[in-house]
C-alpha cells in the first residue's frame, strides 16, 4: 500500500464519519426521511423513527470521523483501520441480510457504498510499504 492511497482512504473516512455523523446527529428526522439524498430513503425504509437510535448513530460516525483525525495527527492508521472494518464489516452484513424493502437500485447502492465503506477501513490496516527500506533489499 502507498502512503497516498492511504491517506486518501484516511481522507475519505474522516469524509464519511463527518457527513454521516453530523447528519444524524444534528438532525435526525431529516437524516431519517431523507438518507442517503438524491430522492433516496434507505433509513425510512428499514422501519419507524427512533430518535434515540439516530442520534447514536450520528455519535458513531463522528467517534469514527475522530479516530480518524486522530490517525492523521499521529500518522499511524491501524486503530482507525480496526475501528472502521470492524464496524464496516458488522454495518454491511446487516444490510445484505436486510435488502428485500429496497428498490433494486437502492439494494445495489446501499450494498457498493457500505462495501466501499468497508474496504476503506481494510485499507487503513494494510501497512504502508517503505520505499527506502524495499530499496535496500
């Protein structure tokens, strides 16, 4: 793994948790109503309004978001790497077992954009190659 493709999956979850997280948690019967956007409603869909449980939701991507941070601070991406696949890994079994209320076109975006979310904590855990090092071999 190169330390750009890295940072950029960095990037990309502190993205993810951010928008997600401050959605949910800042307004969660519009988060609720009308996520992910674009005319789509995959939350509304999947059962009644809990405000609680949104709001969860929201403190969830915005922890996630900071462990991210916290991984650009220090350079070092392996927790938040634990963290997102973790999750990521948990978030995606549920909706591929939960896919039958959805449009088809609904099914395949929840399904490629958890699956991308997944494989950008995956590419937070791989090690980064050192170029240095590989030289000297």
């Amino acid at each position: 793994m190169t330390p750009r493709i890295q940072r950029t999956a960095l990037l990309l979850s502190v993205a993810i948790g951010l928008v997600v997280g401050l959605w949910a948690a800042a307004a969660p019967h519009s988060f609720y109503d009308a996520f992910p956007g674009f005319g789509r409603t995959w939350v509304a869909d999947d059962g009644p309004f809990n405000e609680h449980l949104i709001r969860d939701v929201g403190a969830l991507y915005l922890a996630l978001a900071g462990a991210s941070l916290a991984s650009l601070w220090t350079r070092d991406t392996r927790v938040a790497g634990v963290a997102w696949t973790v999750f990521g890994a948990l978030h995606l079994g549920y909706h591929l077992d939960h896919l039958g209320h959805l449009a088809a076109i609904d099914a395949v975006g929840n399904v490629v954009t958890l699956g991308a979310s997944l494989l950008v904590g995956v590419a937070l855990l791989v090690p980064v190659r050192d170029h240095a090092l590989a030289a000297t071999r």
